[in-house]
C-alpha cells in the first residue's frame, strides 16, 4: 500500500511540473514578443527552459535576444 502511495505522489509531483512548465512556456512566447517583435536572434533550443528555469527580466531578455532594437 505504501508503494502505490509513493507511486501515485510521484505522478502527481511529474504531472504538476509538466503543467508548470507549460504556463511558462505559454507566458514565455507572449513576452517574447512584446519584448522583442522581430523574434529571438538566439537559435538555442533550450534557451526557453533557460528562461523558464531563471527568473529574467524583460530588460536582460531584450539584452540577450534582440539587443539592436
């Protein structure tokens, strides 16, 4: 019984972070692109785990993608 306790406290910790992850995700592309309309000059594919990851402001996020604008 405690195994499928700790089981079932397991998915729900992995579900909640799948969630989490997705809201900053969402959150993410709609600053993005108030920040910078022209999109990211940067080509990393974890750049947005990065940014979700860190709490960045708009200010060193137009720094880091679009410092010309």
């Amino acid at each position: 019984m405690k195994f499928l306790a700790l089981c079932f406290i397991v998915l729900l910790a992995c579900s909640i972070n799948t969630a989490s992850a997705r809201i900053c995700g969402m959150n993410l592309y709609k600053v993005l692109f108030n920040v910078c309309p022209s999109g990211c000059s940067i080509e990393d594919p974890s750049f947005a785990s990065k940014l979700c990851a860190f709490s960045f402001s708009k200010e060193e996020i137009k720094e880091m993608c679009c410092p010309t604008e």
